[in-house]
C-alpha cells in the first residue's frame, strides 16, 4: 500500500470507534488533530506520515474514552500491521502517541510526539475548543459555572482557569506556539463575554 492508502485506511478504521462519540472526542476531533500534526510537521521538518497517522489515531486506548484500553490499543497494533505498515512505521507511531495526554505531564520525547500533542492541544484551545470543554462537560454531568467558589471546582468554565488558559504557554514547536496565540486571544474574550452575561 501507498502512504496514502494507509492513511485512508487508517482514516476509515478511526471513523467507526469514534462516529458517535458525544464527548468532544469525535471523528471531526481526530480529523482536526491529524491535518494540524501534518501541517506542523511540514512546518518543522518532521516525518508528515507518522504525524498524520499518529494524529488520527492518538486517543485510542484513552483511559478516560475506552472500557477496555488494552483491548483498543492491541486491537489497533493488529490493524496497523494489516495495512502494510513496517514494524519501523508502527512502532513510532506509538513513540509519537504514548506521551501525548495532558494528565500525563510529560514532554514527548521524538519530533513527532512533541507535534502530535500539540495539535491535539490546539484543539483543546480557541472557539473549537471551547464547544468540546462544553460538550465534555455536558457528557460528565458538569455544570456550565456555579455562583459560589466552593462549587466550582467541577465545572466547565473552571477547566479553562485549570488548563486551557495554560496550553498557550506549553506548546512543544513554534509553528503551533504561533497557532495558539490567535486561539487564546479569543478565550479571553470569551470568557470576559460569559461573565458579563453570567451576572
Ligand atoms: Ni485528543
């Protein structure tokens, strides 16, 4: 198979776990993440293939989206050697994906990891980010905001304080560092928005 078969395959294989997701975690969310990890690739001099492929795929095994994590992430090593992949192709994929999450803390170690978390970052940011912060909190039955401080901690509004507000500043390239700062400028605003209206 061609790169690009492999990518379509890879694309196809993605749709059918993450279709009907509710939780911000949708196919678009995969979609968004694997065309920026291209783009930041092209930008970086990176791999754009393992970028991509990592891209579409970073979310699978997801302790917080998946049942069965081990399950998901065994069931996708088998389809990634079915599609004509090489050992060498699969295995930095996997580099690529294993240190993206946020919770983990930690800084990727490849090129192409440092990229695939911060396209999945920039997708946490800007008015995109701000519908899955909401959506994610709907499907976690989180309040929007909440009058008194003491019950804040659990809602919507208080992850951007918790997170977002912070990705500006932790992005790994400078093609998304550049990226981020038209996004966070419009959180801001936002969220002045939302408090105006809040009273
Ligand atoms: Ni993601």
């Amino acid at each position: 198979m061609t790169a690009i078969d492999k990518t379509v395959a890879i694309r196809d294989y993605v749709y059918t776990i993450f279709n009907d997701d509710v939780t911000g975690h949708d196919f678009a969310h995969m979609k968004r993440v694997a065309f920026m990890a291209r783009y930041l690739a092209e930008q970086e001099q990176a791999d754009p293939f393992i970028c991509e492929s990592a891209g579409w795929v970073h979310d699978i095994g997801d302790r917080k989206l998946f049942i069965n994590p081990d399950k998901a992430v065994n069931e996708l090593d088998d389809f990634l050697h079915s599609t004509g992949c090489t050992t060498n192709e699969i295995s930095k994929i996997w580099e690529a994906v294993e240190d993206v999450s946020f919770s983990k803390g930690s800084v990727p170690a490849s090129l192409e990891g440092k990229i695939v978390q911060d396209a999945d970052r920039l997708d946490a940011i800007g008015a995109v980010g701000i519908a899955r912060t909401f959506a994610y909190g709907a499907a976690n039955g989180q309040l929007l905001w909440h009058d008194h401080e003491r019950s804040r901690q659990e809602t919507s509004i208080q992850h951007f304080y918790d997170k977002l507000l912070c990705l500006k500043d932790s992005m790994n390239t400078a093609a998304a560092a550049q990226t981020a700062v038209e996004r966070h400028q419009f959180m801001e605003i936002y969220l002045n928005q939302f408090f105006k209206e809040w009273q």
